[in-house]
C-alpha cells in the first residue's frame, strides 16, 4: 500500500499551524495578535483548498 505524502504533509503544516495559534493565544494579548492570527487563518486556507496531483 501506497503512502500519500502530499496529504501527510499538508496535516503535518496543519498541525504546525494550529500549534503556532495556540501559543499565541496563551501569550499576552496586543495589536499584533489579530493580525498574526489572521495571518494563520490565511494560510490554513491556502493549504486547506489548494491540492495537486494526478487524475485518471
């Protein structure tokens, strides 16, 4: 049986971003924050909704 390394990286990114999210959310809150989750947001998007591969 085959492996699918595109989908075991992009949770692996996943679960890096969700870390990043909670660290920020435990640590002090200031103008940034918005901003960086934000950021998080968008790039769980990206890698959420963009899949590549082959179709037979």
């Amino acid at each position: 049986m085959s492996t699918n390394i595109s989908k075991q990286k992009r949770e692996d990114l996943l679960a890096k971003i969700k870390e990043i999210r909670n660290y920020i959310a435990a640590a002090p809150q200031d103008e940034n924050t918005g901003n960086l989750l934000s950021y998080l947001s968008d790039l769980e998007k990206d890698v959420k909704d963009k899949k590549y591969g082959l179709v037979f």
